[in-house]
C-alpha cells in the first residue's frame, strides 16, 4: 500500500475515534479508487476492516463503562440481522446498484459532517425504531459502510445519552453489524478476502482511532469535520466516474 493509502487508514481511525461515525464510508471507495479492487471484494473486505477499526477504538469506551447496553439491546437484535441479509444479497445485488446507493450515503454523511452538530431524527419509540435498525444494519451488508454516521443521529434522537455514550454505543454498533455483514458475505461469496491486506489496513486504521482519544482535546472538530465533509463528495464522484467511464 501506498503512502497516500496508509494516510487515509489512520484518518478512518481518527473520524471513526472522533465521532464513532463516519470514516469508516471511506473504506469501500478507497479500497477501489487507490487499490484497484473490484467493487464486490471491496466491500467484502471493508467490512473486515470497518470491524477491526471498531473493535480497538470501543475498547477504551467499554473500560469506561460508557455503552449504553439498554440501547445496545434495541438496536443491536435488528441491526445484525439486517447486516445478515443485506451481506447475502450484496453478492447478488449488481456493482452499479451498490456504487449508486453507496455514493448517495456518502453525500448524506457529508452533509451530517458539515453541520455543527449531527441533525437529529425525531422518531416515536417501537417498531419503527426496530424496523430503523434493521434498515440501517441491511446498508452495511449491503454496501460496506458502518453505519455510524446515521446511527449517532438516531441515538441522539432517541435517548439523553452523553455525546461520549452515544460515540460508545454507535461503535459498539458498528461493530456487531460490520462483522455479521463480513461473516454473511464471506459465506454467500465461498471465500474470504486477503487477510494481509485486512489486518494492515484496519491494524492503522485502530491506531488511528486510539491516537484520536489523545487527540481530542487538541483538534478543532468542526474543521476536521468539514475538511471530511468536502472530501466525500469528490470520492463519491471519482467513484461513480470510474466505474462508468
């Protein structure tokens, strides 16, 4: 991997150590665009990486008692289950589709990332909440993405979660439903993916993610969220042009 690649794996750690959301929508693109790896097997492996990044970077949240396990409990049953079926059909599902839908999350996050504060969807309790989690779990199998840019706004939503257990609980998140869309494609596809590349990608990536909690204090966070938010877009451009030209 190159030195621009490496780069961008330590700032996929520090967005989703930030923000618990995020960074990790910067994988899928960056796997194809500086790698060369065809769209399904990104994905594939995006999940992979999404899932280590997540596991480092929550550990020192849980040590701190700072998830939220009652809210870990109503999202986390839908979410995997969701991440399930949409890592089944995202082998069936055609490359364009996946890059449209995929391109369409990118602008959303950049739009979330370019507020000052993430907006806040205002949602009554019960089954839509569950359906919500379902949903957003089928988008990780489904295109590779965490999730975390639209599961912080939920819980924001939703709860009177701290903005440190809301980061906690939307890792924690992303990471059970990274990992059962991994596990499901790895499954639909018969093989898993370069395991090499999988653990040096997402071993900086965690590194990333634990430099940003010694970070934190010093880095303007609306700078850096807008400096990500620009950034999308061009991805999301250069990700759709590439495929079609």
């Amino acid at each position: 991997m190159g030195a621009v690649t490496l780069f961008a794996a330590v700032v996929i750690g520090l967005t989703v150590g930030l923000f618990g959301s995020g960074g990790s929508i910067l994988t899928v693109p960056l796997l194809v665009l500086w790698l060369g790896i065809p769209e399904k097997q990104a994905i594939q492996l995006a999940l992979g990486i999404v899932a280590l990044i997540s596991l480092v970077a929550v550990l020192p949240h849980w040590r701190a008692g700072r998830i939220s396990w009652l809210w870990l409990m109503r999202l986390a049953g839908p979410g995997v289950l969701g991440a399930l079926l949409g890592g089944a059909l995202s082998p069936l599902l055609a490359s364009t589709v996946q890059l449209v839908l995929l391109a369409l999350l990118m602008l959303l996050s950049s739009w979330n990332m370019w507020r000052r504060e993430p907006w806040r969807w205002q949602l009554p309790g019960g089954p839509l909440v569950l359906a919500l989690g379902f949903v957003l779990g089928m988008l990780t199998g489904l295109v590779g993405v965490g999730g975390g840019f639209l599961l912080v706004p939920v819980l924001l939503a939703l709860s009177t979660l701290t903005a440190q257990q809301v980061v906690a609980t939307s890792l924690m998140l992303v990471l059970l439903q990274s990992l059962s869309g991994f596990i499901s494609q790895s499954i639909a596809l018969a093989h898993l993916p370069n395991i090499p590349m999988l653990l040096t990608f997402g071993g900086i990536g965690a590194a990333g993610s634990l430099l940003a909690l010694l970070l934190l204090p010093l880095i303007p966070q609306l700078v850096f969220r807008r400096s990500f938010a620009l950034l999308l877009p061009a991805l999301a451009t250069a990700l759709i042009w590439q495929h079609w030209v």
